[in-house]
C-alpha cells in the first residue's frame, strides 16, 4: 500500500514491530504511477532508517539484526531454516532459498513468513539473502550485505473508527540493500517497496493505555526489549492502538522494483503473491501515541510510531532499533 510522495513531513521516526515505524504526508499513487524524484528518493533523505530483527524462533534465540544475520552463513541458515520448508540436509543457501520460493508457490503449502501482512517482510528478506548466496548457491565468505528499511503512512492512509473498533492503513515500505564484495568499494544500493492497502473489521483494533509495570508498558500486546522501552519513554507514548490475527485483511498490494520508477499492482491470482492476501493469525499492527489514537489522517501530529506485519516462526520484525 503505498503511493509516491509529493510532501514528505517526517513526524516520528520509530519502528517496533512492523512495516515501518515513521509517518509522513505522501501523495495519493496509483498501480504504475510514476514517481517524482522527491518519491524516489524520500527512503534516502526523509525518513527514519529501521532494521529487520530476525531469529529462527524467537522463544528459542534472541533476535538479531539483518546485516548481522547476513553476514553469517550459520545464522542465516538458521533463519532461513526458521521457514519450515527444508527438503534436504544441510543444502547451500541458494538452494534453501529456492526451496522456500517454491513452497510459497505451491497452492497446498502455508508458508511461515511468507503469508498475510507479515509476508510482505519475509519476501523482502529473501531478497537480501539471495545477495548473500555466489551463483552456484554457497554462501558468499566475506562479502556484506548491509541492508536498512523506511517506511511511511500514506497520504490519507489512516482511518480508526474509534466506536467500531475497526479502520484501515494504506503504508509504504522501502527495502534498501547494498552488497559490498570483498576488498572492493560498494557499488549503488537496490532499493524495493511494497505499498499494502490494509482493512480492520469490527472489533479487530484495541486501544492499550499503557499499564504501570515498567518492565511491560503495554500489557497483552508484544514484548518489548529495555531499548525499546525507553524509547517509549523519552518520547512520552500513553497509548497504543493494536489490532492482531485474522480481523487484519491485506486487500491491495503494489509492488516497486529496484531498476523501477513506478509502483505496479500485484494481485492473489500470482502464485508469488497470493498468500499475502491470507488472512493470519500473527499479523499486527501496532502503532503508539501522545494521548488517544485519533480517528483521521488529518489528526496524525507526530509521533507516532507504527508496525506492520510481523512472524513468529521465523521471527522476522521491524524495529526502529
């Protein structure tokens, strides 16, 4: 769900748990639209960076940063592990990545990671991992793969009804990768974007005031680690809208490529997409205010801060830390 940017006005700079963790005012884009160069390069200027976190079970093995994880070939094979959908022992990289591309594909399979709100990040990690892969599919000794994230509400892309419970998102997210070879200088970094228009029904949002144990400032949500909670904190957050599982509906989805200008839709007729239009029980949103959550885009006064997405199994999230 995303559209080109016209005016970008950064108003907070956080992500917890989710698709991006910034919001800024953007310009209404449509499937192939192209964009301005302020759009092409709003990721780069205007807003926040933010990091993958990634684990092969997170109740099992603390989360670590993506370029951490890429740059070791034992704790990416973990992660990629982490997808459920190896076939062989111990197969190179390469190989394991197209194992999950293909089980992705294939109409009978459900896989983790790949499915619903939260799939839109295990796609794009795949995408950093194939970096990390030579062409024969061993992993790359050496080389690094230094990846960031930036993300944005769209331009009239906020809706919560308060009395219903229930609203909708229209987010773009940018996936920026830049592989450096060994002993060479970095050539220009690919960026990606998913834009996702997203609906919640009746009942599906919550708003969380937050409780009065330091330790767990939002109670029954997500876990936050000490960072996280004192950048709650310093920035003053009372209150938290959270929605999670299947009242989340994924219902439109456009695609940018890195050699692209403009942003196409993709649709759940395309093997490749068709599980992100899934409903799942681990997608969340999670977004955090100064004061009650407001119903429009137009009472967005920044922060906050906000997440899209996430899995469990693997654990992959977006965090502002």
């Amino acid at each position: 769900m995303e559209v080109s940017l016209q005016k970008i006005t950064l108003l907070g700079a956080l992500s917890l748990l989710l698709s991006s963790c910034a919001v800024q005012q953007a310009g209404t884009g449509q499937s192939g639209q192209q964009m301005t160069p302020a759009t092409a390069a709003a990721n780069a200027y205007a807003i926040a960076p933010t990091s993958l976190m990634l684990s092969k079970n997170m109740s099992a093995n603390p989360p670590k940063g993506s370029n951490i994880v890429l740059a070791s070939e034992a704790e990416l094979r973990g992660v990629l592990e982490g997808y459920g959908v190896v076939t062989i022992p111990n197969p190179p990289i390469g190989a394991l990545i197209a194992s999950i591309r293909a089980a992705n594909m294939n109409p009978q399979s459900q896989v983790p990671g790949m499915t619903g709100l939260g799939g839109v990040f295990g796609h794009a990690f795949l995408e950093m991992a194939s970096e990390a892969a030579l062409l024969g599919g061993p992993f790359q000794q050496g080389s690094r793969v230094v990846t960031s994230v930036y993300g944005q509400i769209n331009e009239n892309g906020y809706v919560f009804n308060r009395a219903a419970g229930s609203g909708s998102l229209t987010v773009t997210t940018y996936f920026t990768r830049t592989v450096v070879p060994v002993g060479q200088g970095a050539p220009p970094p690919k960026t990606e974007a998913y834009r996702w228009q997203v609906r919640v029904d009746a009942g599906g949002f919550t708003v969380v005031p937050k409780g009065t144990d330091p330790a767990n400032p939002f109670p029954g949500t997500l876990p936050f680690s000490p960072e996280m909670i004192q950048r709650i904190d310093s920035y003053g957050f009372t209150h938290k809208l959270w929605a999670k599982g299947t009242a989340i509906h994924v219902e439109r989805v456009w695609y940018k490529a890195p050699n692209s200008t403009s942003f196409d839709e993709v649709f759940a007729t395309q093997p490749k997409y068709a599980k992100l239009f899934l409903t799942d029980a681990q997608s969340c949103i999670d977004m955090l205010f100064v004061g009650e959550p407001p119903e429009t885009y137009a009472e967005l006064k920044g922060p906050p801060v906000y997440c899209l997405g996430r899995c469990d199994q693997p654990f992959i999230v977006n965090t502002g830390l």
